[in-house]
C-alpha cells in the first residue's frame, strides 16, 4: 500500500496499516474526482429500529488498504450516473464522514465504514414520498449489496488528534 502524506513531498511512502498511527500527517486527496478509486461493498445493514423515522444505514467499504485515512476524515464517494444539472457529465462527489477508525471494522486496514442516512423528500401538501427529489447517493449507498462496486476520492482534511 502506497500512502502520499500532506507534506512539501510529493513521494509515495510504502505504509502497513499499523504504522498508520505513527505518521505525522493524515493521508490527503490520495484520489480525486477525475480519478477515483473502486472500491467494494462489504456489507450494508439498516441501524435504526423499525419504529425510527427515516433509514440510516451502515455500510462497510473494502479498498483493498488502498485509501488509508485517519478518523475525523471523509471519503468522497461519486455515485453512478449523469448529474442531472449537467446532461453528459458525471454526478459530482458527495463527502461522507468516516464511521470506523483507521484500522477498519476488520483491524486490518482494508475497510471503512460510512453510517448513511436515507435522503427522501415528502411532499407537505400530499404527504407522499417525491422519488424525483430523492438523494441521488444516499439512496444508491443505501441500495447497495455485498460485491458492488463504488467509486471512491479521499480524504478530506480533517484536524490532528
């Protein structure tokens, strides 16, 4: 794994998981919107009670140790698709806070986890739900199944610890 550091360097230093804490800068915009990363879904499970308005979900992410962070730092994620404001272009990044710590929900740096919640949108006059309103992400996050693939930009600058 190949970690570029928030430095003057633009070098890549090799990083083992583990070794994640003992770097003086977090990890910063290792991929970016034009290029992103795939990563997979591990996992996604609904956290909120039956009886809860709205759906938040819990969503495991495999890179692959690929796109390391630090906790307080977000992934941006670009779901698929065009941007409706934009006909041709792709649909721009949305940022989501990282759930896990920077060993992943496995302790071996391979994963994260993104706690989503569900963005819909119900209209005040009829009380029905407007899927044309719907969010874009949130929605393909939270439909998402085991082995789908997911492209990823990270990190976001975050404060040290």
């Amino acid at each position: 794994m190949y970690v570029q550091q928030a430095s003057k360097s633009k070098c890549k230093v090799a990083i083992k998981p583990l070794e994640l804490e003992n770097t003086k800068e977090p990890p910063l915009n290792l991929y970016k919107p034009k290029g992103p990363y795939t990563a997979s879904i591990v996992s996604v499970e609904r956290i909120v009670g039956p009886k809860a308005p709205g759906e938040t979900c819990h969503i495991v992410i495999d890179h692959g140790g690929n796109v390391p962070y630090w906790e307080g730092q977000s992934y941006g994620v670009i779901p698929p698709g065009e941007n409706p404001k934009k006909p041709g272009a792709p649909n721009t990044v949305r940022l989501y806070s990282i759930a896990s710590t920077r060993y992943g929900d496995s302790f071996d740096g391979r994963t994260a986890s993104l706690c989503v919640r569900r963005a819909v949108y119900y209209d005040p006059e009829t009380g029905k739900e407007d899927p044309s309103k719907k969010g874009i992400c949130s929605n393909f996050l939270c439909d998402s199944k085991p082995g789908d693939k997911i492209q990823i930009t990270g990190m976001q600058p975050c404060k040290k610890p």
